[in-house]
C-alpha cells in the first residue's frame, strides 16, 4: 500500500519504507535541510568548525556534540524567529577526534568532551519560501552550557549533607550537567532537561547505593578522573549525588542559573513533560530509562501564575520545588498467567489499574525507614520499598495536550523473563523483549493530581507480520513496522510522533506519526528515517515543519574517524556529525494535511 497519502488529519503522507541508507529519507513531496550540525558557532568570538583544530575553548561556544532533546520557543518581537534549546547528551570521542587513544586521552580532549556536553540555547531563524531554519549566531540569548556551567541545587534535598563535597560544603552549587537526554517544555516557557545515564562518568563506586545507580568499581570509559578528581568517588564521595536531576533553564535569560530541581527525584532521568491541573499546578511526567526501573510524576502544591512580568517569572521559577512524589505500581486485570509471548491475554486486552504511591512530600518521607533527603537521592531505593512496577524501560513518558492521556514508551528490555530476573507482567507482557511498547494511561476523573489512573498498552511494536504487535486494535497490514519506541511528541493535531533508537527489524532508526484518537487510532505510519548508526531523537512537529535530532550517526562498533560508518551530512571525505534537521512540504503546505 505504498504511495497511499490518506490518514488522520496531520498524518496524510507516503511513509517511509524501511531501509539502511546512509541519509535523512523524507516522505515524497518533502524537503529537508541541516539546521545545525556539531561544532557550528553559536556564540560570539567562537571560531569555524575545523576538525583537525579542535579546541576547548571553540568548542564552548560551538553547538555541542550528540543532539537530543529539542524544544522550540516562540520569539516574540522577532519575526520568523525562534529559540531553539537542545540536549547534548554525551559525547563519542572516537568520532570526534583522529588517533584518539581511549587508554589515554589528552587534557585537551577530556575539556573538548566537557565543553561538547550540556545544552545550547541558539535563535533560529526561517528562510523565506521554505520550512528550512538557520542559526542566527551571536543572538543575545544564544548560550552554552556545559559540564562546567555553575548550577543551583534547589528543591527540598538542596544543602543536604549528601549533596556536600569539598568544593562546595554549601550542597547547593553544582558545576555542569551531563547524559541530558530527553526533556520537556513548561507552560511557564522554561526547559526541563533529564540528566540520564550519569553514572559513567563516575570512577570507583563502591557503595550500594552507587551499584543501585550503575556506579561501577575502576576507571570511567572517558577517564574523567584523571582532570578532575571530583569524577572520582573514591576521593569525593558526594559528587555523583549531585547528578542525575531534571534540570530547568530559563532560555529568555542569558544570565539565569540553571536549577538541579531535587523535588522531582534522583534516577536515570529520560524526559520530564509537565501539564497542569485544573487549578494551574503543574504534575510532571517521567521515566527512568534502564530495565526494570519504574516511572514517575511529580505534583506540584503551587500554582502557576499566568503572563510574563518579573513577578510571574520569579514565582513560576519555584513550581518544581514544592509538591509530592510519586512512583507507578500497576496491575493487570486479565485472569491466568501471562505466557511471556505477548499474544492477547484471555480478556482480549493488556489493560488493568494503577495507582501513584507517594514517595515523599516536601520534607516529609512516606517510605518507611528512609529520611526525604534519601528518597530525593536514592529514588530508585525508595521505590524499590514501595512496591512499584519494574518496567521495560520508560523512556519517553508525555501527556497529550488535547486529551491529558499519557504515553509511556518502554523502549526494550532483553533481560526480561531471564533466569533471575522477573517475568512477563500485563504491562511488559514479553519475555526476551526486543521491540517495546507504549503504554496510554488515563488518569482518574482526567485530574493528573489523583492516586489512581486506568492503563493499557496501546502499542506492542514489532514486524505488524508478527502476531505479538498489536496497534491499538488498527489493521496491521495498513501500519509501518516499528522497533525501539524512545522519545514522544504531539502534533498541532493531536498526533503522536514517535522516534525510535536501536531499530531490531534490520532497518536504520526513524519517526512515525500514529493517530491516537478516531477510527483512525493505531494507524502508524513512518515519516523519515535517520543514517546508518543513528538515532532518532527530539522530534519537534510544528504546523509547516518537524524538526529532529540526528544523533550518534556513523557510531557502530569499530568506527574511528579514519575509519568511518557514516560520512552524514557532509558526504566523503568529512567527518561525520550530529545535527538537527528540518523537513517541510515543498508544496509550502502544512504537514500531513
Ligand atoms: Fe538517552 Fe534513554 O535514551
Ligand atoms: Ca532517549
Ligand atoms: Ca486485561
Ligand atoms: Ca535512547
């Protein structure tokens, strides 16, 4: 059924068929250009990129490596212009750099890869007659952050003595950020940046509290320690407890501190999407991406305050340091087992109930036998005692903004059902699970502030051939193949767009749009696919244009610079780079109308 353009309004193209090209492939009738590509200059004073002239200092005022997350802002006062923030979420020195030698990188390259981590605020601009966006280098509220940007520690677990460290005995001052991987836009017109995989950067853990968190005995893979011994928890025990927060950034204010929020829970934190109450308070949605961990949301007790005078914005900077969290535990509803195949259970339906447990409450803990300060800083630990659900990794976890319904992408997970290791449940119903799913929750009485919310799994991805899938009850011979769903988004129509990492069904990663509401509900369709080696991340769909992140392309086992898997976007005989993308219609129409 290719060359098809019907679907649900904001989903009506060709998809995508499956394939390996070493490019960004568009639907028919679409166009695509690069909007920033890693090392651009985004600041004032910072040079042209040059490869073989690397430096810490251009890189600090370069767009850094390995986009993720994005959000666009609108600009108001600046026609055609918006504010784009990205995640930047690690770096793969072996791409980056010729003769790199991982058993001894030089301080050079060790201060390159600090400065290519964190964020980039840059103002983009769109050119006439198209949907492609430039960079607007040397706008005022282009910025960078990275992992040496002085940051404040707020929330009820800031100045904790788990929080303190040589540098900083206040425990409330962090330097840098690192592993931001997905994120999230506030109504209040701020970013929310999840710190994920943190614990690779740390050396020598040796408490069980850093094995919980992936803390690992020896050397880092990036040898960090040797430049900086607060890399190393041997020596400054606390430092890792200073990472693996959600991070809020004004990007209206080039001089504003970004926040750690501790409110929100220490864990491997994916995104972090907000949606507000009926009364304004916001809750907000997250997920701690590793097998068998749980997802979260925190709820607010304050309200947001409407408008942008100073008043608001200084009011709206302290929602996320206030309120109850909470972890998910779920039940199925099916009688008899679950076989571990993923086939349809006896009621014809994954589904069942939940409900949100509270962690802790400002100063006050709900879990028994741990203080707040260690359920803000051993989450995974509180949890664990509350009896939450182990999921097959929740990345993405976003509530749509036309029905308050929320998504959770649980990406993979081939240790479940394995000896040792817990089995298939109704929400994770395959054992050996390579493909993931998407789990739709709808809170009670549709108040995300409730205790209790009613599930199911809205889509089980793989070959639509393989009769495990299920699309949300949609003919599977109409939907694309998908594996590895990871990050979430919503159309101007309600859509759902879904990008993926770590395709399983032989072809390169890509995005696919999906009705999620109307007869059309499960219809999924692919709408580009990403390079050999990448990943598809921070898709943004606006009404003319989506946008997405390329990143890690060319990164397969074995690649080097001299020797290299992809050679995107700038074709032989240069190096290989992480960029953002846009595609629009070259009809100038909107997309998928
Ligand atoms: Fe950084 Fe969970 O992907
Ligand atoms: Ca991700
Ligand atoms: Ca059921
Ligand atoms: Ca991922």
């Amino acid at each position: 059924r290719h060359g098809r353009t019907d679907g649900a309004r904001g989903l009506r193209f060709t998809p995508v068929a499956p394939n390996e090209h070493d490019t960004v492939t568009v639907p028919a009738g679409h166009a695509q250009s690069v909007v920033i590509r890693w090392g651009e200059p985004i600041l004032r004073g910072a040079p042209d990129f040059d490869p073989e002239r690397q430096s810490a200092r251009a890189q600090s005022g370069q767009f850094g490596y390995n986009n993720d997350f994005l959000s666009l802002l609108p600009l108001r006062g600046e026609h055609g212009r918006q504010v784009m923030v990205a995640n930047h979420e690690y770096t793969t020195e072996t791409l980056m750099f010729r003769d790199y030698d991982p058993e001894n990188p030089t301080r050079e390259q060790v201060e390159i890869a600090w400065a290519a981590h964190g964020l980039s605020v840059v103002v983009v601009e769109e050119r006439r007659r198209s949907g492609a966006l430039a960079p607007v280098p040397r706008h005022r509220l282009n910025r960078r952050i990275t992992a040496t940007t002085p940051f404040r520690i707020t929330g009820p677990a800031a100045g904790a003595p788990l929080l303190r460290t040589g540098a900083d005995p206040s425990g409330t001052r962090a330097l840098g950020t690192f592993n931001n991987c997905a994120g999230g836009t506030t109504p209040w017109g701020t970013t929310l940046h999840g710190e994920e995989n943190i614990n690779i950067y740390f050396a020598n853990g040796s408490r069980p509290t850093d094995q919980r968190y992936g803390i690992a005995p020896g050397a880092t893979e990036r040898k960090w320690e040797r430049f900086d011994q607060r890399f190393d928890v041997a020596r400054e025990p606390n430092e890792a407890h200073r990472f693996g927060w959600v991070v809020e950034l004004d990007p209206f204010d080039p001089d504003s501190v970004p926040r750690k929020r501790t409110a929100l829970g220490r864990f491997k934190h994916e995104g972090a999407q907000p949606r507000l109450t009926d009364d304004g308070r916001p809750v907000v949605y997250m997920g701690d991406d590793e097998r068998f961990e749980y997802f979260y949301k925190f709820v607010s007790s304050q309200r947001m305050m409407r408008g942008t005078s100073r008043a608001a914005r200084e009011h709206n900077l302290t929602l996320l340091d206030e309120g109850t969290l909470y972890v998910a535990k779920l039940t199925g509803d099916s009688p008899g087992e679950i076989d571990g195949s993923g086939r349809h259970p006896a009621d014809g339906e994954f589904d069942g109930a939940g409900e949100w447990i509270p962690l802790a409450t400002g100063e006050v803990s709900h879990v028994p036998g741990m203080t707040a300060e260690e359920v803000y800083v051993f989450t995974r630990l509180a949890a664990d005692r509350a009896g939450a659900t182990k999921m097959d990794r929740p990345e993405d976890v976003e509530p749509s903004p036309r029905t308050g319904r929320v998504y959770v992408a649980l990406t993979n997970n081939t240790e479940r059902g394995k000896p040792g290791k817990p089995g298939a449940d109704e929400a994770n119903p395959r054992v050996l699970n390579k493909h993931g799913q998407i789990l739709e929750l709808a809170e009670e009485r549709d108040d995300p502030a409730r205790e209790r919310f009613a599930w199911r799994l809205f889509l089980v991805a793989g070959d639509p051939a393989d009769p495990a899938t299920y699309f949300a009850g949609f003919p599977k011979e109409r939907v694309s193949p998908i594996s590895c769903p990871d990050n979430v988004a919503f159309d101007p129509h309600g859509n759902m767009w879904i990008s993926t990492d770590g395709n399983k069904l032989g072809s390169n990663d890509g995005l696919f749009g999906v009705a999620t509401r109307g007869e059309r509900r499960g219809e999924l369709k692919q709408f580009l696919t990403v390079p050999v080696g990448a990943e598809t991340c921070g898709p943004v769909i606006q009404d003319r244009r989506v946008l997405v992140a390329v990143q890690h392309p060319g990164e397969l086992d074995g690649a080097s610079v001299e020797n290299p898997a992809s050679t995107w976007p700038d074709g032989p005989g240069r190096i290989v780079r992480p960029a953002v993308v846009a595609v629009w219609r070259t009809d100038g129409r909107d997309i998928g109308v």
